[in-house]
C-alpha cells in the first residue's frame, strides 16, 4: 500500500512538471522583446560626451519633485538597468514616486578604443562633466550623489576631490576597504576579493593588452562561478519553476537579459581596478593617485548614507562599513539591509525598504 502511495505521488510531481513546462514553454513562445523591455522609466538626454551620456528621469504622473537633484552613478560592472529592471521592481520609480528629482549616467559600452581610458577620466572628466551639466540643467550649485557599486567608489572619490559640488553623498553595496573581508568575523566571503588577489599583476596586464579591455563575457563567467549550484540549475529547474505563471517568466527573463548586458572595462581602468584597488587597497591607505593628486577620504565633509547588504558575499559588509573610519563628516550614517548584492534592489521583498530609507534620510537634509 506504500508503496502505491509513492508511486501515485510520483505520478503526480511528473504530470505537473509537464504541465508547468507545457504552459511555461507555451508562454515562452507569445513572450515578444518589448515584453522583456529594462530600464523603461521615461527619460531625457541632456548631455552627451563620447560614448558617455546623461539622463534626466520625468516626474512621474501626478508627482511633484520635491527633493533633488539626485544623480545616479553606476559603475563599469554592470549596466545601471538594475535599478529600474521593472514597473514593480525599480528603485528609480520608487524615488520617483515620491518626489526625487533623478538623474543617471550611461557609461555605454566600452571597446578596444577606450582601453586608454582611467578611473581619472571617468571621475575627473566625465563623472564631473554631468555634475556641471545637471546644476545648469536644475540651477543649483550642488547635488546629491548616489553611487551604487563600482559607481559608489567612483562617487566617493568624486566627494573627496569635489566636495564643494556634493550636497549629500549616498552610497550602496560599495567597497571601500578591499581587505576588509580578510578580518571580518561573520566570515561573508568577497568572491572577488579573493579572486583577484589570487591573480599576478602580470596575469592582469596581460589579459587587458590581448582585448585592450577587461572583457564582460569573462566578467559574466567570475560571477557565474561565484554560485555554482544556482549557475547549473537555473536554466532547467530555475526556469520550470519560473514557468509557473508569465509574471514570474517575465521576471527571470528581464534578469537574464540584464545580466547578458555586462560591458567591458577599458583597459587602463581596469588595471587601477583590480590592482590599485582590490589588490594593493590604495583608497583606503591614502596611496590612490587621481589626475595626480592622492585621494583624501577625510575631505569627504557633507552627510554621507551608506548602504549595505547583511548578505553580500561580492562586497562584504565589512568592506563597505569601513568608510566610516575614513570620512570628516560628522553626518554618518549606515542603514543595513537584508539580502544580498543585487537583491537590495530586485528582491520583491526590498521594494519599499531601499527607497523609504533614501527618502526618509534626504527629506531630514532639504
């Protein structure tokens, strides 16, 4: 008798992964691109520098931008489409709602003729080409910097050579002590961290001299193999059950794309990357030369809101924590959230969370 209960239960888990496939691969084929569209909050172009450009977010119907400007810096890493990868799922539409006037940059899509290219450039140049273009655009003297990533160290090293143009600086899942992970107590693991000082310099400068980049497709592979169960079931147990219903569908596939869409780093950026900062930790230890001149954190003196994911295994707590140890303001603050790197922003649970504390932490400094 027992063994017929198993087998009729059996029976019934197959004939519902049938199922769930058939409608799954039924809703796969009437699924068309625009159904899969990222990053389609309504914007502006109001600035234009090689292969760099500018955005201006619309205020959403019936909202009033009360608080801003507030520009949005991602890095190299990834494309800055996370954050707005759907309707529901958006912290830009988030802050929208509620009244922020919001800016980003598009770093677009590197190749072999930037591999000349800085973090001098890209902070000196670029980063503060749009600062100056939006406080024309707005009228004002300062704005409020929002760097997530790759894009918060951009953005901190902005602060502290440029302090006089940064309102407010707000950072998220950013490192900022690349050896912090090397003592941290909760024993988060920096899978890049750890990656790269495991690499030679030798190994570095070779690989950028062969593509005159970092390429993003080898990227792709380093955080692939950061998750390796999910990376070799997400494809057949990941998607059945993502078949379930086309919401869900949806959803795995914008992250998919997103994920898809990585650029490559330009090759002189890369190298100050993975050495300079990951390797050789010059940020934190005063050493990090931009345009010449050694970046002082401690310049770092309007109110700074870092944010941190409990549950990074790319950027530690730790590594992101440290910079309240470095900066001269007195206006510190740290808001923990629950999740990991990029959960903090496409995790339905996180919806809500990430944008109130932003808001609630702006509106105490208009």
């Amino acid at each position: 008798m027992a063994e017929f209960r198993e087998s009729s239960l059996l029976l019934k888990e197959a004939q519902e992964l049938f199922e769930n496939i058939s409608k799954g691969t039924e809703a796969l084929s009437q699924i068309k691109d625009a159904d899969i569209e990222v990053g389609t909050s309504l914007k502006t172009l109001i600035h234009a520098q090689d292969k760099v450009t500018l955005h201006h977010y619309e205020p959403l119907d019936g909202v009033k931008s009360t608080i801003g400007p507030v520009l949005i810096c991602y890095g190299l890493i990834g494309r800055y489409t996370m954050i707005d990868l759907q309707e529901d799922r958006s912290l830009v539409r988030n802050l929208l709602a509620r009244g922020v006037d919001l800016y980003v940059v598009d770093w677009g899509h590197p190749n072999r003729s930037d591999q000349c290219l800085t973090l001098d450039d890209y902070v000196d140049w670029y980063l503060d080409d749009c600062v100056d273009a939006i406080c024309a655009d707005a009228g004002v003297g300062q704005l409020t910097l929002l760097g997530i990533c790759e894009g918060g160290v951009f953005s901190t090293i902005y602060a502290a050579r440029h302090p006089e143009k940064i309102r407010n600086l707000m950072l998220t899942i950013t490192p900022i002590d690349f050896h912090a992970d090397q003592t941290d107590p909760e024993e988060t693991h920096g899978f890049i961290n750890l990656w790269t000082r495991n690499l030679q310099d030798e190994d570095i400068n070779r690989l950028v001299e062969a593509f005159g980049t970092l390429p993003g497709d080898i990227m792709s592979s380093v955080f692939q193999q950061m998750t390796p169960i999910n990376t070799m079931t997400k494809y057949n147990l990941g998607i059945v059950d993502a078949f379930k219903d086309e919401a869900r569908l949806k959803n795995f596939l914008r992250m998919e794309k997103w994920l898809a869409d990585r650029p490559n780093h330009p090759g002189e950026a890369a190298k100050q990357w993975l050495i300079g900062l990951y390797k050789e930790n010059r940020l934190v230890d005063g050493t990090l030369e931009i345009s010449g001149e050694n970046v002082d954190l401690s310049q770092i003196t309007m109110p700074v809101l870092n944010v941190y994911a409990k549950g990074d295994h790319i950027i530690p707590p730790p590594c992101s924590t440290a910079l309240g140890k470095y900066v001269g303001t007195i206006d510190y603050t740290e808001l923990a959230l629950p999740g990991g790197h990029v959960g903090v922003y496409v995790s339905s649970k996180s919806q809500g969370i990430v944008g109130d504390g932003i808001f609630k932490w702006l509106s105490e400094r208009q």
